[in-house]
C-alpha cells in the first residue's frame, strides 16, 4: 500500500516529509517523490526504487519550505517509473495519493477533452487534473471535495496548490488517512509512525472527511462540505510497534488486515446485484475460451495451496479440467503443451525462481502464460501475457496470511468469470455467491472476535510434536495450509492429507501423542468426514475438531472444537477455516516465543531455484 504524508509547520518540509516517509516503509513502495512549493510553483522531486534514492536525488536542492507533501508508491496502475511516481501535478495543484480510482478512464476522457495534457500512465493523474479544474472556480477544499465526490474507488489524498502554499488540503475514502496534532505544525498521513516525530496526539479522518490544515489549525468537513467535529486520540506507542499498527507483529497486522483486503480484491471485479464478474485483464483471452482445453496452475508453498482450491472453484463453476502442480517439479514434466493451454501462475512476490522459470518453460511449449500475482511490476507478471493482480497490500510476514485469501478470492472470481464466458453458469447464481462472499468480511471479523478460544486451544497443544490435519473437498487445501502455517512460525512437524487417505497409511502415525486438526465444516461431505473423526479417535488421537456454527448442537465429542460462522456454500467456509488455520498457528509459535515474522531458515520471497 502506498504511503502518503502531507506537512504544514515550522520545520524543513522535505526533511520532515522525508523522515515521515521512511516511517511508511514497511508498508512496502517501489518509488517516492516530494513535492515543496517554490517561488510560486512547486519544485517536485521523485525517484524509483527505496527512499535513499529521493534522498540522493535531493541532495543538492535547497529550499526552506516549512509545507509540503510526499509519497511512497506502491503501484498498482502503471509500473514503478519516475513519471508514474507521485506527487502528480496540474497547473497550480499537486497531489498524492494512496488506493485505486475505478473509473479514472471516463474521468481522463473528459479531462482530455478539457485540454488536459497528461503523463503518467497512473489513475491518480486525473485527481490532479479534476481539482485543477474545479479550483478555477471554487476553494482548494471545495475544489478536493467535488472531485472527491466524481471519484468510485478508494482514495487517501494529500493536495497542495502553488497559488496556498501554506495550506494542506487531505481526505480518504476505503484507505487510512489521520491528522497528527502538533503545535502549529500538523502532519496528514497514512499512519501513526510518519508523525511520530511532531505529535503523539490525532484525528482519524472518517470516510469521506476532509480536512484543511494551517498552521493555525486544522478544519474538519464532511462529503458535503459541512462543518464536522472528530475526536482527537493520545498514542505512547513507540515507533517499531506503531508500523505494526499496535499488533505484535506482522503476522498478526495481516492476519487482521483480511477482512479490509478482501473487499481490494473484489475492487472495481464484481457487480453482485447483476451477477457481474470483470477482469479486464484477461479480456484478450475472451476470443479463445471456446477452444481452452485445460487450465494449469502453478505456484509455491500457499501459492500452491491456493492453486488446489482455485482448481475446486474453476472445476466446479466453469466446467473446465484444471491441473495444478508445485512449479518445482512441473519444470521436470515432459508435459505436452500448445495455444489452446493457459497457464497460470500463482504468486504473491510475483519473483519466486521456481515459479517464473515454470512459466518460462510452459511459455516455451507454446502454451498462454498468465499470473495472479500481489506485486505489480514483478517479474512474473512482467512476463506474462495476462495478469490479476490480488491488490491485498504488501506483506511483510514471511508466513503468507492475506495473501492466500486474495489469491483464492481472485481464482474464485476468475471461475465465475470463466463460467460465464463458457456459459456454464447464469447470472442468477453468480450474483447469489457475490452477495455471499460481500458477507465474508464481517464473518472473518466474527471469527477474529473469537481469537481467544482459539488461542487458549493452540496453548494446549504447544508442546506437541506431530500434528495431523485433514480436510476433505474445499478444506483439504486448508489442511495443507494449515499444516504448512504450524510448521514454518512453529517449527511443530505436521502432516496432512485428504481425510479419505487416513486408512490408506498415516493413520499408523496415530496415538494418543499425535492429535488430528479436522476442518468439517462442509455439509456435503460431513457424514464421511464425521467418520474419518471416529477413525482417528478409535487409534486414540486428539482431536481439535472445526466445524460450523449450526453444529453447535451436534457435533461428535471431540477433545476441542472451534465454530466457524455458518456459510451457504461449502466453498465460502475456506475463507473462514483458513484464518482458524493461521490463529492456531500463530498463537502455537507465539506460546512457543518463537520469531513469527522471520522464521528460522526461510525467506519471504524464493529467488532462488
Ligand atoms: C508461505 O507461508 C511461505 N512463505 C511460502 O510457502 C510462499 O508461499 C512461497 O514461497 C511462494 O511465494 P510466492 O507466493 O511469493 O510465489
């Protein structure tokens, strides 16, 4: 997510900015810039890359601006270039800008037939220009807030004009934006830690607020221009655990941050009331569906295990066969490919070796290559043909948490999509599992609610040293990734396996030190499943049982059981079992008082083969 911050005060604008920016890194950027006014314009500084580079290209600048506004971007329209760097300008208004503009090509084709020259291929660029061209006739706040008002989308805006340069106009809608409370300077950012170093005491912008900061003070208005009153807030949080948004860890931040990123990744894709799927992206595959044979997904650890879930959702709603396999040992397949293939690689870094070397061979072959990646401009989706990005923000945590949930949202929609463009499934249905999945958030914020029963259940079992966990259908890909959570932040061996495979072998693993997780939340396959826990209890093994609320009445005795909120469709619960999945996890490493954001010998992103 980008970083925005805007200064008005007493002190050096760039180095005020400047520092306030470095405290937005973690939330990860791929180029920066400052804008400062400047005799009557604005003297604006971008580079790409890490801060040091804005530093060094600001070296030799003098000015003593005491107002001004910066940006960390993390890009999501548009590659990480100088001109796609923010601030971005008009003729007297510069502006920058955290979140996605839906419809910024209308808004572009209307400011191109206003004269409007434009540079940059980012959707923030009209901002800049629809203010400029509201400020010939209105304030600088009226001005933001009518074109804040022509915007869809998310926003957290910071805006100056040449013409005011002592003022600061800023306002969000879906992205964070607080007013940090100095005396007689005052800082708009994305986050507590970039005004750390001039207050501890803020205002958190509500949706759709603006503010107008100088230094005598900071007006407060709503969407339609009315004077409004926000209660100021004190934090004595210290400046590392203020990026972490006052959670322990990354992990945890992330883990919390699910329910706000599935809603980006459903962003601008979906119209539930007319059972409406848009991916743009892959618009250049719609001449061809027709004579798609198979889908290929491909992917790395969670990757992979998104992967087998989207194989489920597309299998199911397109009627298509889907292959998955790890992008390691696909490299090793004689696997005959051609045109009529799509190939789609699954990855959050969108850089992991295995999985671009993977697409690189089945480009060879002659096969489509498409990716769902969470970073723009990675190389994999530079080399694609086709790419989704999952827009869930940077993730920090080298156990992948919000990631998956976007991934496996993002293949959801691509098999309604896909069903769509085949004609195997109506618009009637498709709006039923949007209208189910815009409930998944709150269902999420339900089962985070009730971290604790979860917490106190991991602190049994943390001393354990084998742990098994089965699922069956949708839930046997959360099985993997559950399994996969326990033993990469908790270093806790477990395995895990379609429940029907129980008897085929591993069940000679069990007794009564060797507890079973069982995801059976799914009705559909509850009866079988049931069965599976009565085999596992016969050879005396634990088991922490996960089912759905509607069987708190009847579930068979286990030795602890966790309630997921009640879902319609089997394969929404995968949402939900997934964050059961990563709390135990998380709260096994955490009583373990192991390193959970940077587990012993791994890496947040495989470059390497
Ligand atoms: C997941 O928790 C791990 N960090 C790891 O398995 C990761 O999913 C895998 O390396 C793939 O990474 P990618 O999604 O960035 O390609």
């Amino acid at each position: 997510m980008c970083g925005v911050v805007g200064y008005v005060g007493t002190r050096n604008a760039v180095d005020t900015i400047i520092s306030g920016l470095s405290k937005l890194e973690y939330r990860g950027y791929d180029s920066a810039g400052v804008a400062v006014p400047d005799n009557g314009d604005f003297l604006i500084v971008r580079a790409v890359g890490k801060l040091d580079n804005l530093r060094k290209a600001l070296k030799d600048v003098k000015t003593t601006a005491t107002a001004g506004i910066g940006h960390t971007r993390w890009a999501t329209h548009g590659k990480p270039s100088e001109t796609n760097a923010h601030p971005h300008k008009s003729t007297h208004i510069a502006l920058v800008h955290n979140g996605i503009i839906e419809n910024f090509s209308e808004l572009k084709t209307e400011l191109l037939g206003l004269g409007y020259k434009f540079s940059s291929d980012t959707d923030t660029e009209v901002l800049a220009h629809l203010t400029e061209e509201y400020y010939k006739t209105n304030s600088l706040l009226e001005a933001v807030r009518l074109t804040a008002a022509r915007a869809r989308g998310s926003y957290a805006l910071t805006v100056m004009s040449a013409r005011e340069p002592d003022k600061i106009v800023a306002t969000r809608r879906d992205a964070p934006l607080l007013i940090g409370i100095g005396s007689g300077e005052y800082m708009a950012a994305s986050d507590i830690p970039a005004a750390l170093d001039i207050t501890r005491d803020f205002i958190r912008l509500e949706e759709n607020d603006l503010a107008e900061l100088t230094r005598t003070g900071v007006k407060l208005v709503n969407k339609d221009g009315r004077d409004v009153h926000r209660e100021p807030f004190h934090v004595d949080w210290e400046p590392e655990m203020a990026e972490k948004g006052g959670f322990d860890t990354f992990m945890l931040k992330e883990i919390y941050e699910q329910p706000r990123t599935i809603v980006d990744t459903m962003r601008g894709k979906i119209v539930p009331d007319e059972g409406k799927v848009f991916f743009g992206e892959f618009d250049g595959l719609v001449p061809s569906i027709d004579k798609l044979e198979r889908i290929v997904l491909l992917g790395c650890g969670t990757s992979w295990h998104s992967s087998l879930l989207g194989k489920l959702f597309i299998e199911k709603y397109a009627h298509i066969s889907v292959e998955v396999d790890t992008a390691s040992e696909f490299s090793h397949r004689e696997l005959p490919l051609n045109k009529n293939v799509l190939v789609i690689g699954v990855s959050q870094s969108g850089e992991t070796a295995d999985t671009r070397n993977a697409l690189r061979l089945a480009r060879a072959r002659g096969a489509v290559i498409a990716a769902i990646c969470n970073v723009v401009g990675s190389s994999i989706s530079s080399e694609a043909d086709y790419v989704i990005y999952t827009h869930a923000g940077p993730e920090i945590s080298v156990a992948s948490t919000k990631a998956f949930t976007s991934q496996a949202l993002t293949l959801f929609l691509l098999a309604l999509w896909l069903g769509e463009k085949r004609e195997k499934v109506d618009s009637k249905t498709t709006s039923g599992l949007l209208l189910d999945l815009l409930r998944i958030p709150d269902k999420i914020k339900q089962l985070l609610d009730n971290k604790d029963e979860i917490k106190r259940i991991a602190e049994i079992y943390k001393d354990t040293k084998n742990f098994m966990y089965i699922g069956r259908n949708f839930t046997c890909p959360i099985a993997l990734e559950g399994a996969l959570k326990l033993k990469e932040i908790s270093y806790i061996h477990a395995e895990a396996y379609p429940a029907g495979e129980l008897k085929h072998g591993p069940i000679a693993l069990l007794d009564d030190s060797f507890p079973v997780m069982i995801f059976a939340p799914d009705i559909k396959v509850q009866e079988k499943i049931f069965s599976n826990m009565q085999e596992v209890k016969a050879r005396g093994a634990k088991v922490i049982g996960v089912f759905s609320e509607r069987n708190r009445a009847n579930f068979p005795a286990c030795e602890n059981q966790i309630f997921i909120p009640d879902c319609d469709k089997e394969e929404m619960t995968t949402f939900l079992t997934t964050i059961v999945a990563q709390l135990f996890a998380y709260y096994s490493a955490q009583a373990l008082d192991k390193d959970v954001d940077k587990p012993r010998n791994l890496a947040k992103s495989v470059t390497v083969e």
